[in-house]
C-alpha cells in the first residue's frame, strides 16, 4: 500500500513539475517578446528594423534597417543597390507634422549598407546621427537607384514600388541612464 502511494504522489509530482516548467517557458517567451518591442530600463536600443504600421524604437546614434523590395524594373540585370535614400519627417503623437525639414537617411552623401537578399530584396541599413531629436519620424520619401550589369546600356532602371506608399515609422528615445 505504501509503495502504490509512493508511485501515485511521484506521479502527481512529475506531472506537476512537468506542468510548471511549461508554464515558466511560456512566460519567459512572452517575456522575451515584450523586452524586444522596448527597451528595458537602463538599456540602449542600437537597431531596429522599420516595418510597416509599426513605430520601433532607437536610440541616437542608433541604426535602422529595413528589408525592401523596390521593384526595379528589369529585374535580370541588376546587381545590387548604387544608391538607396529615405525621408522622414517628425512628428507629433496624432501625426501632425512637426517638422518639413526632413531627415534624410543613406543617399549619395550618406552612409548606408546593402545586401542583397532572395526574391528582388534588399537589407538596407542607415545610422542615425547621434544629435537627432527625440520623438517620432514618419517615412515621405524614398527614392533607389540600381547598380546594373557593366554591359547593360538600355534606359535608367526605375524603382516602381517605394516604400513610401507604406505606412513607416520609427520613434527615437533619449539614451537611457545605464544601471549598476
């Protein structure tokens, strides 16, 4: 009688650790999911990646990416992004400009990075300067030009979908106090 309650209570009891630890997994990855949407107290965010209806946010001096496929026509002769160049404007919480000066991310007199990735898309990356102002920035303006095979000679290779038809936006927080 006695071992068969020792089976029964080891049992329950495996069952129930088994259980908790199910429930300590699931927690700590929607723990996990959280910390990624914002930064915990006393840390930086140095990266974020742009995506459409979403507001990252960074840091100054931080650095924003966005995975983009700008529809380049004639697609078989491109090699690779030449120049790639964004335009952001502030703005206020209920999306009233702020700002018209815009800021200008990548270009010909900035630094961006670029790697091309399957299906016509592109990994673009562009730091901030470390003197932008706290607040919220929404995409206006994009502009790509293609880098194209040395013997292609035909007409300039527009962009035909801008990611400006998108609802992009990142929000820059102040560099947080580091903790002990």
């Amino acid at each position: 009688m006695i071992r068969s309650w020792q089976k029964t209570f080891s049992g329950r009891l495996s069952s129930g650790a088994l259980a908790l630890c199910a429930v300590c997994v699931c927690s700590r990855s929607l723990y996990a999911q959280e910390a990624s949407q914002s930064p915990a107290p006393g840390r930086q965010l140095l990266a974020a990646a742009l995506e459409s209806d979403k507001c990252p946010v960074v840091a100054p001096g931080g650095t924003l990416s966005l995975d983009w496929n700008p529809g380049f026509e004639h697609l078989g002769v491109v090699t690779g992004l030449r120049v790639f160049q964004v335009k952001f404007v502030r703005v206020a919480e209920n999306g009233t400009v702020i700002s018209r000066q815009p800021i200008v991310l990548g270009g010909r007199s900035y630094t961006f990075t670029a790697s091309t990735l399957p299906n016509g898309y592109f990994h673009v990356e562009f730091p901030l300067s470390r003197q932008i102002a706290v607040g919220q920035y929404r995409l206006t303006a994009a502009e790509g030009t293609a880098q194209a095979l040395p013997e292609y000679q035909g007409a300039a290779i527009r962009m035909t979908h801008s990611p400006a038809d998108e609802r992009f936006c990142f929000t820059v927080q102040p560099h947080a106090a580091s903790t002990p």
